[in-house]
C-alpha cells in the first residue's frame, strides 16, 4: 500500500472515530441505515400511538411497543406527540422491517424513522409506550427495554409511580408465566382495596379488579382460565393464554393508571 493510499484509510478511520465520538447516536443510525435497508414514505395520517397511514392508504404498526388503546390513560397524549414528530418532519418517514412483513390485520410491522430518529424508542423514552415484543425479542429489545427503565427512573407519564398508598403494600409474591399464575400479596397492617386496578401484560390483554378488597397480610392469586372468583382466587376470563413464552412483561397498575410495579421475562 502507497504512502497515499494508507493517508485515506487512515483518515477515515480518524473521520469514524470522531463521528463516534461527537455524536455516536447519529453514527448508529447511519451505519444501521447501511446495513439494514429502509423505506422512504409519507405519512397520510396517525390512528394512534403506535399506527400510522402511508402512501396509498397503507396501515403501518409501529414495532417494539405497545400505546395505550382509545379510552385508556395517555390515549391522546401518545398520538399527539407522534403526530408532533411527523409533522416536524414534513410528514416525510423511514421505514425498518422487523422479522415479520406483515401482521395479522395486513399491516405493515415497522420501525420508523424521523429525522434519522427511531420514533418507536422516542414513545417508550418519553413515558408514552411501553416496549413490546410479540414476535420474540430482536436486535433492538434491550435498548427498547432499557428505555423503559430509564423512563421509570425518571418517573414521567406511563411510567408515574402511583401515588395510592396500598402502591408500597402490594408485592409481587410469584410469576410463573408457564402456569399462567399471578400471586400479590398486602404486606402492610391495613387493607387495601384494589377496585380499578389492573393487571396486563406488553399488548392488549387485561385483568381489571373490580370491587375487591385485599386484606392486610393476605395474598390473592390471579390464574388465567375458567374458575369462580372468590376472595383468594380470581380469574383472568375468556383469555386461553395470556403470557407469551417468547418473552412478555406483567404491569399492575391503580385506578389512575399509575404504575403500581412491573416484571418481565
């Protein structure tokens, strides 16, 4: 190799490294662009949080997450800062297949880009979604779940920590995602009523309590499958199967929608 020649690679190496170094985010994106293909689109429309309308009237769903459904907390507040992103952008959007094309409504599965910004990691950061991997867990579920974490620690919308006082009582005593069983138990001197609250996992699947009561000390066990509700045993009706083998994660939550605890596997 010429004197020249080994100038070049030397100074792209030095180019590379100072792209890492000054702005690593942006070198991630460009080298993930290079390596995983995308597509150009522009968006039409925002159904909500986590879908979106491109080109001829083509549904995308958003990958690695889940927005809350219309009717729940944070419905609105999730499609209107997707909406902000697209906007700012001229409605112009990148698109990243995931290991699926297609889901089962013929929607597309997709990341999406915004000015070279992953949109989807943008809702879980800023307390708007939570991570969500039906498929099995991809290139991005450990950033994805480190977003979420992050978004705990820094205690903002989806992840508010609930304020109720029965929030600190209740405890995660077992989670045996094979057995579909869920056990919590009150560990405070005092009852605590648990009417409103409500259990579910990454999608759409949810357990709501309604008009209980867990007394000071006790445990209650959630199954999933047909069974009479009694003060101990309540079940998780209509559902065959909740928790999916590939990986899922289990929220309660209070009447407010606030954070109660979280566990995933």
């Amino acid at each position: 190799m010429n004197l020249k020649k080994r100038n070049q690679v030397a100074f792209l190496i030095l180019l590379i490294f100072l792209l890492f170094a000054i702005n690593y985010s942006f070198l991630d994106n460009f080298l993930k662009g290079i390596f995983f293909s995308r597509e150009k689109a522009v968006v039409e429309r925002v159904v909500d949080g986590d879908t979106v309308i491109v080109n001829k009237n083509e549904s995308v769903r958003l990958l690695g997450i889940n927005t809350p459904e219309k009717g729940e907390f944070y419905f609105a507040e999730a499609k209107r800062f997707l909406e902000e992103l697209i906007v700012n952008a001229n409605r112009s959007i990148e698109m990243e297949k995931g290991k699926e094309d297609k889901d089962l409504y013929k929607r597309l599965l997709r990341y999406v880009y915004i000015n070279r910004e992953n949109a989807n990691l943008k809702l879980v950061e800023n307390g708007f979604a939570n991570f969500y991997f039906p498929s099995g867990k991809d290139r991005y579920y450990k950033t994805f779940q480190e977003a979420w974490q992050e978004c705990v620690e820094s205690n903002k919308n989806l992840c508010e920590k609930s304020a109720d006082k029965c929030a600190d009582c209740i405890e995660l005593k077992q989670f045996d995602s094979k057995k579909e069983i869920i056990i919590l138990h009150n560990k405070c001197s005092f009852d605590c009523s648990l009417n409103g609250w409500n259990i579910k996992d990454e999608g759409r699947k949810k357990f709501i309590f309604s008009g209980f009561n867990l007394p000071a000390g006790r445990e209650v066990i959630i199954k999933v499958g047909k069974g009479t509700n009694n003060e101990t045993n309540l079940y998780w009706q209509g559902e065959t199967y909740v928790w999916t083998q590939t990986g899922d994660t289990m929220f309660l939550r209070d009447k407010e929608g606030k954070l109660v605890l979280w566990k995933n596997y």
